[in-house]
C-alpha cells in the first residue's frame, strides 16, 4: 500500500494547516509518489469559494504550498536513493511560491501532479499542474528549503 | 468612519472564503485605505499553525491574494477619482501570485500594507508587505484583473 509522505514527517513538524496529521483543524493533504511524478487529491468544502461555484485561490495557493513541500521531501528522497516511508521524511518550507491562475477553477474534485526540477543539498524547484474536471486551471512553481532548525522546538 | 472595501462587493460577488462578507465559514478580512497605501490586519487562529509557533504559509498566501483584490479594488476607484463606499467595488480576481517567505512568521496578530505598481483599466499590479511582531516576514507580488463576467451568476 502506497504511504503518503505526509504520514511519514516527524511528530514534531506535523502540525501544519494544511498537510499535518497532528492538526485536526487542518487540511490533512496527502502526497503519493506515482511512477514518477508526485500527486495530491483533494476536494473543497463547499465554503472555499472564490465566488459561488469557483474554488478559492488561497485554498489553490495552499494546495500547491502543501503538495510542493511534500513533493519536494519525496524527491529529495528518490535523490539519496531512499522509498516513502523507509527513513523519516525530510522537512521542506517554502522560500517562494508562484501561482498562474489560468482560468477560474470549478469547486469541485481537484488533482495536482508535480514534477522535480531541480534537488539539491537544501533546496528542491517543483512544477504543479492543478486540474478540475480534467481542466488544467492552475501552475505552481515553488522553491523548497530544508527548514531551519529555528523552526524545530520539539 | 473608514470602510472596508470588502464590505462594498455586490452581493453577488461577497462570498470568498478569504474575504466575503457573505461567507460566515471563512476570513473575512477587511482592507482599508489609509493615506496612500492599503491595510489589512488579521489574527491567525492557534491552529493555523506551519510548525508549533509558527504561521501557516497557505494562510499567508491567502491573506496577500485577499489583501491584493481588496488593494486593487481601492486602487482602481481611486485612479477614477470615486472613494471607497460610494460605489460598488469593482470586482477583482488573481491572475498571478507570488510570494517570498523571507523568514518563518511567528503565530501572532498581522498586518498587511499594499500599493500600486500598476492601475489599467482591467488589471492591477499590487506589492504587499507582510509584517507579525514588526518584522516584516513575507512579500507578495500580485497581477488582478476584474472579474470575468462568466464567474457571475447572480
């Protein structure tokens, strides 16, 4: 069975809105390396519009935040020729997002698939293609950075 | 007393997650015109949280996308001599998203000032400073353009 690499961060930086296990309140995204390319599923609430009908762009930009920074664990992984699940996963945060809001996204099932483009020691450059109803509504492009032990208080 | 231009949507259009009036779910936050820039300030709640103590990143990606609409709306009636609340406030949504996380934000009330890098008569390009504890924490870089009329059904 597949395990997300969210179920795999150490208990202490597993609170986060919106991929930590430990945040009940939160999101609760899921990450899975599939062949070679990383994937996120996730459904809106009917409350995160933009306008009615259309998903919210921050829920985008969060969604995209989220699935980078889990992409970004998992490729790092694949680079030290490591699988999900075998060692706990390393701890990314975001230096700097970028959404292209294509077209307005329907609020409905939403699929993101993300790509490495470049892994190094500390920082991982992942694409994001959002779609909803098989439409590409959404890009992401995120700069990952191993997070600063600063950050680590557990 | 001052108005929020959140509170100047069209009915139809007040239902963001981020912030609509209309949507009892979500932020609401409010943005302001004071002097020449925009403001909006929000207080996290304890569980959007990116690690124990820390802001959500998602969160703050949110808050410049709301802030930049709202900014862009203020800005535009202003570029046509109208004040905020004596007309409806034109609609604005993101077409492109940027954020820099210059260095993890702690969990703590935030404020958010923007201004205007650009004012044509569909788009509007607005720089955000994000500033917890008076440190400033996070940039936002945003490209709005009015709302197409294929995202209204009211």
């Amino acid at each position: 069975m597949k395990i997300a690499i969210q179920d795999t961060y150490p208990d202490d930086v597993a609170h986060c809105y919106g991929c930590g296990r430990l945040n009940p309140e939160g999101h609760q995204i899921k990450t899975f390396l599939e062949g070679e390319r990383t994937v996120t599923r996730f459904t809106p609430k009917p409350f995160h519009t933009a306008v009615p009908g259309f998903t919210y762009g921050g829920l985008i930009a969060s969604l995209i935040d989220c699935h980078a920074t889990g992409s970004a664990a998992i490729f790092k992984l694949l680079s030290e020729g490591k699988t999900v699940g075998s060692v706990p996963a390393p701890r990314f945060v975001t230096a700097h997002l970028e959404v292209d809001y294509l077209k307005p996204t329907p609020l409905a099932p939403l699929v993101l698939f993300g790509r490495a483009l470049e892994v190094k020691e500390r920082k991982v450059v992942v694409a994001t293609e959002l779609y909803a109803e098989e439409a590409l509504t959404a890009k992401g492009h995120a700069v990952l950075v191993l997070m600063p032990e600063t950050m680590r208080k557990g």
